[in-house]
C-alpha cells in the first residue's frame, strides 16, 4: 500500500472520518451529519471515496417507514376530518340526505359517502326510513382523534415527517388507513421508504490514520482562498491542501446549439436573406389540404392507411372553409372552370374532413395561396409523418423544408435554380442531377438527386410547377405561375454534417452530439 500516495489524495472529508473514528464504531449518514456537521450529501461522499479506497465497507442496510405529511393532510389539520364535520351538521341541523350534506359541507359526494358508510360501521350514523342520515349520539370513534394526533404530530416534527419506528401499535393500525405511497395526493400522508447503510473502517485505515497525525493533516486545511479570506487576513494563520498537478482540471462544457438545430437555423437564414417568408401550419391537418387541395384523387395509394398516421380522436374536423372546399370538390369531379377534366369521381366530403398527421410538407404551400401576396416568395421548415421503414436514409418522421414562389416571370428556370442552391449551396453537394418526375399537383415535375459520398445517389426532393387545378380553386389569377418544392431537409444534412446516416441526427449520446458540433466549429 503506497500511504503517502493515498494521503496525497485523501479529501478533507475523508480526513476527518479516519481521525475521528476507529474500527469498532459504526458509521452512517446520520451519526456524520450530527457529529461531523457533514450534509447528508457530503456524508455519502466520503463513505463512496474511502470505500474506493478500500479503507471502508459497507456491513448492513436497515429499512426505514416514514409518514410525510401531504397538502390533503395540512387540509384536513386546518379544517379537521370530513366525518367531524358530517356529525357537527347532523347535530345542529338534524337529518339530511347524502346529497344534502354534501351541498351543506362543499364536500364531494363520494366522500361524504365513504365518510357515512364509515361512521355507520362504527355505530355513530344511519340511515332513517326517509333515506336521510341520522346522527346516534354516539362519540366519534377512537380512530379519529388518533389520527388527529399524529397530524398534529406531523405539523410539528421536522420535515413533516413521522419515523414508524417512534408510533405505537395503535397508531401504526390508524396509519394504515391515512397514507399510500409517494404519488398519492388525497390521504393525510404519504409513505416513504428508506434505507440507513452502516459502514465500518477497515484494519488498513489505522496506518492511515497514523501517517496523517504524523503529518499534522487535520482535514481543515484550506483547500480554496475566498476574497473573505483575503481580506480578513485569514489565509495567513491557516495551513494548506497539497496542491496535486497530476489530477486532471474540471471538464468546462459550454452550452451549445445542438448541430442539426444550427443547420435548420442557417437553412432558414438563407432563405430569409433571399427575401422569403415563413409559414407555418399544425401538425394535425385535413385530408382536405394534405391532399385534396393538392388535386391528389382521394382514391390515390398514398392516402392510404398503411401510409398516413390518421387520428384516433377526434376523427374528423367540423369543417373545411369555403369556398375553397366546394372550389376543390369541383375540380376533382369534372375540373370546374380551370379547363382540366379532374379526376371524374364522386367526391365525399365527409372523408375530405379526415384528420391526420400530415405527411408532406406542401399542406404549407395550400394553405398560403389562398391569402399569397403576388408576387411572393414563401418557405417553411416542416415535420412530417409517414409509415416507412426506418434506414440511413429514411425515416418515419421526418423534415422538410417547403416553398413556393408566385409571380408572372416565375418560370422552370427559376425552380431549377432555387434547387441548385439547396443541392450545391446549403448541401454542400458537388454532384447533383435533375430527374423528371411525376405529382399529382405539379406539371413539369422534377426530382433533385445528389450524390454522398458513402450512400451514392439520392433524391433529395421534388418540385414542380403547380398545375390549375392547384392554383385557380385557391384564388390565384390564371397569368400568374407558382414554382413549387419539398426537399428532404434531414438528407441536406447528412451532406452538410458529413454524416452518414439520418438516425445520427437524433442521436442520444450526448458525447457524440458534443463530438459532431465540435468537429463544425
């Protein structure tokens, strides 16, 4: 055993326990605490590092049952029990029914049951042939004022609590019908259970204990200069803790940003700067604008429910505003006025008003055209749901950043370059493709595919330009174009944090997140 090294790197509160004590005494939080003036904190402290230390070990563990007193319990201190108040109305006033107690009192009518059926156990009440209840003139049963004695108790103990060890058998029986475990808020106490660990010094501690005397270590060296200390001179008189070089500094974190939050940020940032908008929308939506306002056929496979979350209460929304619902339901049955022959079905516009979670982003989209400035520039950062099977690049729910720009000049040209910005700018992709594509609301329509390293290929997102069956039921003039998109928002990161698979961006190892942030900076 290396003494001078253990002593080295025996802290103040160890210190004092190997003077203080010997082999035969028995230690626990409570004999420090009062003894040493430790917190129970600092108590266990010690006891984990002497024990560390092999200097201490553990010898039992006592259970303890403790009664705190609850909120309901100070209650019923202050305005006494529920069957006391029963018997004091019956006694002034006479009979009354259950439900006219309880209007008297202000008191629940199930306690004022459980309160009757009690006190009709024990003789004090009943019920007379009118269904009222009869006061006997009985006293109240011993119980009671039990109870109000180990209230009273309680209020004036230390923490509000009772030690079971310090109650007599009868009121250990009384206690049993005034408390349940820690949580439960409507009985005068709560109970706890505890353990007290005992630990005992070990035959290795008295060489320790030698060596420290020896060396004149008492366990009130200074181990910190306070500016009290500096002013008051006290520094001068004291001794000081061997300052050891070795032991590692304290680990500063900072607060910081978590990576993909940040990216999300920049990306709106940017879009910002470009003169964009923010929309925003609940998570909750409609058929109707999820789908329907996007001329996406209400027989469409994507709408099934094996690929939409739907909501299990309420199921459906009250109502879907007009004129746009009726504008839709048009176009969708024989393409109203836009010049389109729709999808040639019934539309039902019970299933139309179907709640879901939404599951693409361009809900946004439908929901600002009706109210878009012209020309206007629009974009949102937007979570959605949908069944799939989770991998690196996939997920079940997930992000999208979302925009449409409205205008008379806006053309495909003008799409193709807000996507090469989101590919190459924000992405940071240096080999992107553009691959026609088809929606059911955009025509041309066009998939952006990016290439990661690892992963190879993939689609980062689809856009188009919105079709009239679109634009006209929500109030857009027919000389007005609006450019559309919906881009994987989670996959731009896994280029932009160099990741390599999307679950990392909701990674819960901390150390990780610390080590992704870091590597940005």
């Amino acid at each position: 055993m290396d003494i001078s090294n253990i002593i080295k790197n025996l802290h103040p509160l160890e210190t004092k326990v190997l003077l203080r004590y010997g082999l035969n005494d028995e230690l626990t939080a409570a004999k420090l605490q009062t003894e040493l003036g430790y917190k129970a904190g600092h108590a266990n402290q010690a006891f984990s590092w002497l024990a560390g230390k092999q200097l201490l070990a553990e010898v039992r563990r006592t259970p303890h049952t403790y009664f705190e007193l609850s909120e309901f319990g100070r209650k019923v201190h202050d305005e006494g029990f529920v069957e006391e108040k029963i018997v004091s109305l019956l006694k002034e006033q006479g009979a009354k029914t259950l439900p006219e107690i309880a209007a008297a009192l202000g008191i629940e009518n199930k306690d004022v049951g459980s309160a009757f059926g009690a006190l009709s156990k024990d003789g004090v009440l009943k019920l007379n042939g009118e269904k009222k209840a009869e006061y006997l003139g009985e006293p109240l049963p011993e119980r009671i004022s039990v109870a109000k004695n180990l209230i009273e108790k309680a209020v004036a103990a230390e923490n509000a609590t009772l030690d079971a060890a310090d109650l007599s058998k009868s009121e250990i029986e009384v206690m049993a019908t005034l408390t349940k475990k820690r949580g439960i808020s409507e009985t005068p106490f709560r109970t706890i259970e505890r353990e007290t660990v005992t630990y005992k010094l070990q035959q290795a501690f008295e060489k320790i204990a030698e060596a420290l005397k020896s060396a004149g270590i008492t366990g009130n060296e200074i181990g910190e200069i306070t500016p009290t200390m500096l002013s008051s001179g006290e520094w001068k008189r004291g001794t000081f803790r061997a300052y050891n070089i070795s032991v590692p500094p304290a680990r500063i974190i900072p607060g910081r940003t978590n990576p993909y939050v940040q990216f999300l940020e920049s990306v709106k940032d940017r879009l910002c700067s470009l003169g964009f908008e923010e929309f925003d929308g609940p998570l909750v939506e409609t058929e109707f604008w999820n789908g329907d306002a996007l001329f996406m056929p209400q027989f469409h496979a994507a709408r099934d429910i094996h690929d939409v979350y739907r909501i299990k209460n309420p199921t459906h929304a009250k109502s879907i505003e007009e004129p746009y619902l009726g504008n839709v339901a048009a176009v969708h049955s024989d393409g109203g006025d836009t010049g389109s022959r729709g999808w040639n079905y019934q539309f039902d516009r019970e299933f139309t008003k179907r709640l879901i979670l939404r599951s693409q982003g361009t809900v946004l989209s439908a929901h600002q055209m009706h109210k878009a400035k012209i020309p206007g520039k629009y974009f949102g950062i937007v979570r959605c749901f949908r069944y799939d099977k989770v991998d690196a690049t996939h997920l079940s729910d997930f992000y999208q950043t979302e925009g449409i720009i409205l205008g008379k000049e806006v053309n495909l040209r003008t799409l193709l370059g807000m996507l090469e910005m989101f590919a190459v700018e924000v992405a940071g992709a240096e080999e992107v493709k553009y691959v026609p594509g088809y929606f059911p609301f955009t025509e041309p329509s066009i998939e952006v595919h990016i290439k990661h390293p690892k992963l190879g290929w993939f689609e980062l997102g689809g856009s188009g330009i919105f079709r009239p069956e679109v634009t006209k039921p929500m109030g857009i003039p027919e000389d007005v174009h609006v450019a559309a998109w919906g881009i994987g928002i989670d996959r731009m990161a896994l280029m932009a944090l160099g990741l390599n698979d999307l679950r990392e961006l909701f990674c819960e190892d901390i150390e990780r997140v610390r080590l992704r942030r870091t590597s940005r900076s």
